[in-house]
C-alpha cells in the first residue's frame, strides 16, 4: 500500500504543478521558470539536507546516482516547460507522464519482481496514457515541438523516477530529492540572475511558489512509495496525466476527445484495481 498512496500523493502534487508551469511558462519564459522552481525547492529542503548532515556511508554508487538524478531532473523540467509555453497541457501532461512506464521498464528489467496480475495492471495504465496523449484536431508546427520536447522529457523523467527510487533505498529521503535544486540552481538560477535575464512578475509569483512546493511535496511521496516497489509507485504517480487533463478542460477550457477520455478511464480503472491487488 505504500507504494500505492506514494504514487497517488506524487501524482496529485505534479499535476497541480504542471497546471501552475503551463501558465508561468508563457509569463516569463521557461529557464526562469525552472530556475525559481529549483530555487524554492531548495529553500524548502536545503535546510534539512543541512540539518541531517552529508550521510556517512556516501560512497562512489551513491554520488553516481545522485548525479544522474540532478542531471535528469533538471533537462526535463527544462524540457516540459518548453512543451507547456507552446502546447497545450491536455497533450504535453499524457506524453510527459508515460515516465512511469519508462522507470518501471528500468525496474523490471534490472531484477524487480511482481505479479502477473500487477503486471496486467501497469500494462492497461500505459494503454490509458497513452490514448489520453492523443492531441484533439491535427498538429500544428507548435503541437509537434511540443510532443518531441514532451517526447525527451518523459524520457528524463523516466530516469529521474527509477534513479530516485534507487536512492531512496540508499540515502535519507531529502538527499534523494536534493541534487536537481541544488543543480537547477547553481546551472540556472545563478548564470541567470548574473546576466540580467531572470525574470519573474508579479502574476507568475504565486505560480512558480506553488509548482516548487509541489514538485517536492510530489518528489518526497514518490520517494517513500518507491521504497517499498519503484515499479508501481512510478507507474502510479503517471496518472498525473488525468488529473492534469481534467485540471486544463475545467480550468483552461481546452478540449478533450472521447479517446483522451477513454484513456483517463483506462487509468482510473486500472489504477483501482492495482491498489486493490496492493491492499
């Protein structure tokens, strides 16, 4: 059941961050974005990184993982803040989130075990997300940038899962959130404030405050689910995609197809039965 509430927990704070990103996006440009995310994040969590100290058995594996993690954490936030400033989020959100699939491909073909009826069930959740990922009417020249930038982020996204969960089970649980802000902040806050290009208004304020808040909130739920299976709480957490389509329909007005709805039931179901296989 851990796994299960961590990826429902991750899911619901990605995808109120995803709904702040798509709008502070088109505000002040996607690097300023991810450097006022970044910069949150570790005002959050710097001081309990610090207050914990640097783990005594932190060795060679450790730092290896910890900076794949903070590299790929830091590419796909870049890269899925391009995708929202030029796409819609009901088509970047579902591409973005089959980085569940891609982690729990990673765990599984790295020696982790689960049932077939788990199996099954991880199966229909990607069918689901990916028939939610179809984009309503044809694609325009802004639609296909923002499906390879979506494309490459879950590709990221993919690692920064499987990657975090690996770290979960080797450092404390802030050390395995910690790398991508402590990255984003000295390869991208930083150069940007010192020459003159961060931006922030005062709209985008409270956007990149809550998207940074819950992006860790989501990282640290999927850092404890992952703990107990990496491969369901990242299929889990991939839901964000429905939430995230349903957020945009209700609040931004944009459409959504029968086969995106079909999809988003697909991963309700499946999800349903998967925590009950996990009960």
């Amino acid at each position: 059941m851990i796994a299960v509430l961590g990826g429902f927990g991750a899911a619901a704070c990605w995808a109120a961050a995803t709904l702040c990103t798509s709008r502070s996006a088109r505000m002040i440009g996607a690097p300023s974005v991810l450097a006022w995310v970044m910069l949150v994040g570790l005002i959050l969590i710097g001081p309990l990184a610090a207050k914990d100290g640097i783990p005594a058995d932190l060795g060679a594996a450790e730092l290896g993982w910890l900076a794949v993690a903070g590299v790929s954490t830091v590419s796909g936030l870049l890269l899925v803040y391009g995708a929202l400033r030029v796409g819609q989020v009901s088509i970047v959100a579902p591409i973005t989130s089959t980085e569940g699939a891609i982690a729990a491909v990673l765990a599984i073909a790295t020696g982790e075990a689960i049932g077939v009826g788990t199996g099954v069930m991880l199966v229909v959740i990607a069918i689901g997300v990916a028939a939610a990922s179809v984009a309503p009417g044809g694609a325009t020249g802004d639609q296909r940038r923002a499906l390879l930038l979506s494309m490459a982020a879950a590709l990221c996204f993919g690692v920064v899962l499987y990657s975090t969960g690996r770290l979960s089970e080797m450092v404390p649980l802030v050390w395995a959130i910690i790398p991508g802000r402590i990255l984003g902040v000295a390869a991208v806050a930083i150069p940007l404030a010192l020459t003159g290009r961060l931006r922030l208004t005062r709209a985008a304020v409270p956007l990149v405050a809550a998207a940074g808040v819950c992006e860790i909130v989501g990282f640290a739920s999927y850092a404890a689910g992952s703990r107990d299976s990496v491969a369901i709480a990242a299929v889990l957490s991939s839901q964000f995609a429905a939430l995230t389509v349903i957020g945009a329909f209700v609040i931004f007005r944009e459409r959504i197809t029968r086969l995106q709805l079909g999809g988003v039931v697909a991963i309700a179901l499946g999800v349903a039965v998967l925590t009950a296989l996990q009960a």
